[in-house]
C-alpha cells in the first residue's frame, strides 16, 4: 500500500505540474505526450480532467497522501479503530471507482490515453485491494466466524492476488484491443 501510494503521489503530482504547463502554454508540449493515443495534453482539455471544477489530479495528491500516512501509521503498529478502516475501505472504493469511470471515459469517450493516469488507475486498484486483503483478515467488517474462517483460508490462498492479477491483465488486453499498435507509433 506504501509503495502504491508514493507511486500515486508521484503520478497526481506530476499531473499537476504538466497542467500548470499547459496552462501558461496551450501548445506545450508535455513530458507525458508520446503519440496521438499516448497524449496527457489531449486527456487535461477535456471535461473529465476537471469533474468538479478543478484538476483531478488534486484529489490524487490529497487522497495518495492520507494512502502514505494511514500506511506508514499501519507499518508502525497503529491500530486503527474497525470503524476507521471501514469508512477507509468505503473511500478507497470511492476512488476506485472514479478512477475506472475515468480509465473508461479515456479509452471510450476521449479516445486518448494518459500515461499517468493509468498508472494512478493501477496503484488505486493496489491500495484497494491492500486495504480489502487487511481488512478481511483482520475481520474489520464483523464477519460471522465461520465465513471469516473460510474468508481467511481464501486470502492465504492468494485467490485475491490472482483475482486483481486477472483483473489488471484484463484491463491491459482492453487498452491493447482497443488500441493496438497506435499505442506504438
């Protein structure tokens, strides 16, 4: 989770700092701008850039940044009330989901990829599933015994791992499917 965090405060933060570019020069052209399909410029001038008023890419700095503290604080021996980790888990799946809707808009809508986003589109779907993995081993959602029992035997089983490993896999094979060799030229 710490590691995918930093990843994600890496990535929202330089997605700002490509916006603030953009922003003093319209014709920029940005370190993240590779091809016509591969293009962060084209993706930041669309209204899915700045959903509620302002950059996306500052709700990335602000949640990756509470992703790093509540990680460093679990790396620590903190821990957080079951209620906290709930209300976690709930806003993490928050940005999960904005991040597919956005992942979807980009390869549906747009037409256009930004190679930060899809890595902030990844390390959100690692810190949630490092989040869920905690969470339902350390029982945080008042599972019946018995079904955290089988929960638990599932995760030391590494099922989730291969689910999110599918998952991501799958994710690819769109883009890939989708786009083709336009990602390449």
């Amino acid at each position: 989770m710490l590691v995918a965090g930093i990843a994600g405060l890496a990535a929202a933060f330089t997605l700002t700092v490509e916006k603030f570019h953009l922003l003093e020069n319209p014709d920029a052209v940005l370190t993240c701008s590779f091809n016509l399909v591969l293009n962060c410029a084209t993706v930041m001038q669309t209204w899915q850039a700045s959903v509620f008023g302002f950059p996306n890419s500052l709700i990335g700095m602000m949640g990756y940044s509470v992703v790093i503290t509540v990680a460093i604080a679990g790396l620590s021996g903190v821990k957080f009330p079951k209620k906290f980790m709930q209300a976690a888990q709930i806003c993490y799946g928050l940005g999960l989901i904005f991040a597919y809707w956005l992942f979807f808009q980009s390869i549906f809508v747009i037409q256009v990829l930004c190679p930060w986003c899809l890595v902030v589109t990844f390390v959100t779907t690692i810190v949630f599933e490092t989040l869920l993995r905690y969470n339902l081993r350390e029982n945080n959602f008042d599972l019946p015994k018995k079904t955290h029992q089988k929960v638990s035997e599932w995760l030391k089983k590494d099922y989730d791992k291969v689910i999110v490993a599918g998952w991501v896999v799958l994710m690819i094979a769109i883009v890939f499917v989708k786009f083709g060799e336009s990602l390449f030229a």
